[in-house]
C-alpha cells in the first residue's frame, strides 16, 4: 500500500493526469521530494498529515504552497493541467510523501497514525476512505508491533558469557651473587688441617687443630668445618638472591574492567528485558493514586475537564512514545474511573480549549506546548490553541476550522478528549525525538 498511494488516487478518479505516465513521474518525483523533507524535518509530519486528511484543507496553507512550489520545479505547466488550485492533487502528493518517509523513520509513522486517530474520522473521506484506512492500519500494524516488542517482558534472560583473556606478565631474571671462591678456599684450608704450603710457604689456617694421620679425630673435625665452611659459603650466595617484581596491576585491573562491564551488561539485560513490566506497574500506581504530578494535586481537587486534560499529559511521562495501542484505552478507562466524570456527556470542542486555556491548574501543560508548537500561521493541531490563550482564531469557529481542519461543532466526551490530548502530544514528541539508534529505543521526554 505505501508504495503506490498515487496510483490509487488516479485509479479511483481522484485526481486526473490525462492518462499521461510523464505528468505521473512528475507526480512521484514531487511526492519523492516531499519525503525527503520529512525525513529531514520531522515536525512537518503532522501539518502534512493534518492537510492530507482534510478534503476542505484551505488553498491559501503554507503547507499547500510549499507542496506546490516543489511541483513546479518538477512540472512548470501543471497549472495547464488542473483548474484552479489543485488542492486534491496536493493531498494525494502529501500522503504518498507520508508513506514514503513512515517507511524509514518509524517517527513519522508515530506522529502520522497518532494524527489520523484523531482527526481522520471527523473527516468527509467519501470515495479516499479506504485508501485512508489500509494505510493508516499498515502503519499503525508496524508501529504497534514495535511498540508491543518493546513493552514485552522475556520468558528469560539470556547473559552472554564473560568473556576476558587474561594475559600473564613477562617473568623476570633472578639476580644473584656468586659463591665467593676465594672464602670458600680458605675455610676447606682450615678444615684440612692448622696449616697449608704456599709460595711463601707455611701458613697457619686457624682452623683443625689435628692433621690426617690422627684418623678419625681428624676426620670428625675435618667434616664439621668443611660442612660449615660450605654452607656460610652457599647461605651467603642464595642469601643475596633478588627476584624481579612481578606488576600484576594491568592484569588485575583489565580483570576488574572486564567484570564490571559484564555486571553491566547483565544489569541492563535485566533493566530492558523488565522495562514493559516496570511501566505496567508504574500506570497502575497512577492509576489508583489518582495524583498529578505537574499539579501536585489529587485528580479529584481539580475540574472533570481539567483532570481529564492534565491525566494525558501526565501519562506521556510514563510511557515511551512507541506505545501499544492499548495504552490509549487504559487512558480512557482512567478518566472513567475518575468519579468527578460524567463518562457519556459531550462537550464542544471550542469549550475543552477555552477551558485548557484558562485553568491555572493546566499552567505546566501550556508551558510545555509553547515550547513545543510554534505560533500557529498554518494548519496545526488542536493543543498548538491551548499553548497562545491570546489567539483569537481559537475562538472564531471559522478560524478554528482553518488552522485545525477540525469542525468547531466537534463534541467529545471527557474520556475521548483525554486519548485526544494524549494522541496529540504523543505526535508532537516522536516528531521531536532525536534520530533513533538501532541498538536502543528512545523513551518519551519525561513531562
């Protein structure tokens, strides 16, 4: 379906080229080129969402214009071809663009689907629905089942083995005295017998007082100094032995790194293989302490209207911007259970903003949307109106339908207008996120 979003809007009559494959190429290298822009500024993903949704999109829309600019660098003449300006043409550009970009960057994809379930229902598609509708559940099928991948919680957890190499240090020589031949000479003298015959000729040795032929006297004297005089000998040379240090402080600390970054990795196995269940737990807290934080105050203290603004709002700081599907719902069974809320009694569009706009309670609200949506000068979304309370477009139904594509008789329940809130700010914060790292998953700026 992503893949030939033009060929079924020329298919079903939407938009007519004559029947011309060149003017179609024109078409796709547009749409091309518009993709690129999305992939290279994210943020745009849901004013060109917002303009492809909306059969009654205004020609005048920045969004508009720069679509065609593009086309006439592609196609001078197109004016030639279609009567006026060819906003249906525009539309169909855009979504095959949205497709294109929600193929590689799953941002956009996020920001897309979480656009359409908002908005794309209070649309008169006609003969567009089902276009709309299989992309819309191609792309939320892929982002879904990523976000469900990461929300899950392992059977078991599977720690690769330590691997190290511990590399031995280089044994050192010994270093030792010689025995010292000169002594050692002098004390077997001395052993043998009280002197001995040199050049200058008889020496006395101070030592056996008995010669050989005195036998064993003698001999039992002989052996004792010669036992002796050997040994002192032999003590004073291994005495001065001096083995080398050996620095085992690389190995050891290669060891010590090595087996803190496998506790590392181990712990962070565990940290993402438990992330899905730690977030579970953390909504459910939420859920039944029924405490805002950006408030500091019990649900229960404050309006039903802005309790049920404030509970998306603090939502999106437990929970990453993929998210299933079904965190949507456990929202709107949430502001449900609030017993302030009148679960089935709608309220008009125009009021829910008017009342975010004023509610002191909702400061920290406005405050984050002003930093998140510039001042509104073309299509936008809903919240953009709640971040600029002095914007009187956000009061003239007129001007509400221009900048917003939604119908100013648009009624929502509380419980519809939360998940509302919740989708809009879902899509803000995955057109902001930083390009993704393949390894690990972005989390959701923390409100």
């Amino acid at each position: 379906m992503t893949d030939n979003v033009l060929l079924r809007f020329l298919t079903r009559g939407l938009i007519d080229v004559g029947g011309d494959d060149a003017k179609l190429d024109r078409l796709r290298a547009t749409a091309t080129d518009l993709a690129r822009i999305l992939e290279s500024a994210p943020s745009k993903a849901i004013p060109f969402a917002l303009i492809a949704f909306d059969p009654q999109a205004p020609a005048g829309d920045p969004v508009v214009k720069e679509a065609l600019d593009i086309l006439q660098q592609k196609w001078t003449t197109y004016v030639n071809t279609f009567s006026g300006t060819p906003v249906a043409v525009v539309r169909a550009l855009l979504l095959d663009a949205l497709a294109q970009a929600a193929k590689n960057d799953d941002r956009i994809g996020a920001a897309f689907v979480a656009s359409a379930r908002n908005t794309l229902p209070l649309m008169e598609a006609g003969h567009e629905q089902e276009i709309w509708g299989e992309l819309v559940r191609e792309i939320e099928a892929r982002i879904d089942a990523r976000a469900e991948a990461e929300w899950a919680t392992p059977a078991s957890i599977v720690v690769p083995a330590l691997d190290f190499e511990f590399t031995a240090p280089e044994p050192g020589q010994p270093k030792r005295r010689p025995v010292d031949r000169e002594a050692l000479k002098a004390g077997i003298r001395a052993a043998s017998g009280p002197q001995y015959q040199n050049a200058q000729g008889a020496q006395a040795t101070n030592g056996n007082p008995q010669w050989p032929a005195n036998n064993q006297t003698w001999v039992t004297e002989f052996g004792e100094r010669l036992a002796k005089s050997i040994a002192d000998a032999v003590d004073v040379s291994v005495g001065s032995l001096v083995l080398p240090e050996i620095d085992l402080s690389g190995p050891l600390q290669t060891l010590a790194g090595g087996v803190a970054g496998h506790v590392d990795q181990a712990l962070n196995a565990v940290s993402a293989a438990t992330a899905g269940l730690q977030r579970r737990a953390n909504l459910l807290w939420w859920k039944e302490a029924r405490y805002s934080p950006s408030a500091q105050a019990s649900y229960r203290e404050l309006s039903p209207r802005s309790a049920a603004t404030l509970m998306a709002f603090d939502m999106l700081g437990h929970v990453p911007v993929y998210s299933p599907a079904s965190v949507s719902a456990f929202l709107y069974e949430a502001v449900i259970g609030l017993p302030t809320i009148e679960a089935k009694r709608n309220y008009g569009i125009l009021e829910l903003v008017d009342d975010a706009q004023k509610d002191d309670r909702l400061s920290s609200l406005r405050e984050k949307l002003a930093k998140t949506f510039a001042r509104p000068a073309g299509r936008t979304p809903v919240l953009s109106l709640v971040a600029y309370p002095d914007l009187l477009a956000s009061k003239k139904p007129e001007d509400f339908r221009r900048l917003t594509g939604v119908p100013a008789e648009t009624e929502l329940t509380l419980p519809q207008w939360s998940t509302w809130v919740f989708r809009e700010l879902q899509a803000a914060a995955a057109t902001t996120l930083k390009p993704e790292s393949k390894v690990a998953p972005q989390e959701a700026p923390a409100a």
